[in-house]
C-alpha cells in the first residue's frame, strides 16, 4: 500500500468534488440552528429580572387628587350647556 501526499490530495480533492453541495448546505443549516439557539438563550435570560428591584413604589395619590376625582359627575347627572353663538372653530 503506497501512501503518498499526492494519494491524499487527490482523495480529499474528489471527496469534496462529489459532496461540496452536502457540505455546504450542512455548513449553512448549522450556523442558522446555532443562530436560533443563540437568539433563544437571549430571549429566555431577558425574563429574568435577576437582582433588579424597582425604584417606583409610589403607588397611592394624594389629597387632592382624590378630592377633585370626588367632586366629578356621576354618568347620570346633567351637565350645563355652553351657549353657541355663530360659527364654532372646531379647533
């Protein structure tokens, strides 16, 4: 059995000869199934909140935001009608 540089080279020439289109969409597929997964694990870590807590815990109004809510119309209560007098700007 002659092993030589030449054998070798033009075994490994023919293989990818005859598989270069196998190869290559395996190369293609794989980087996109890489890509996916690495898109996925960024997506899956950005849920987690980790050690982050939230600086606004303010969740009440005050006094007189209460007091003017208070001092609306119900839905049922009439409300006074402004008088119109010639042409209304509709801005």
């Amino acid at each position: 059995m002659d092993i030589s540089l030449t054998s070798i080279k033009n075994s490994i020439t023919s293989f990818f000869g005859r598989y270069y289109t196998i190869i290559f969409l395996l190369y293609i597929f794989g980087g996109l199934i890489v890509g996916m997964w690495l898109i996925n694990a960024v997506i899956v870590s950005s849920d987690d909140p980790g050690d982050y807590t939230s600086q606004i815990n303010n969740t009440s109004f005050d006094e007189d935001t209460i007091k003017r809510l208070r001092e609306l119309r119900t839905a049922g209560q009439s409300t006074q009608k402004l008088p119109v007098s010639g042409r209304v700007s509709p801005f």
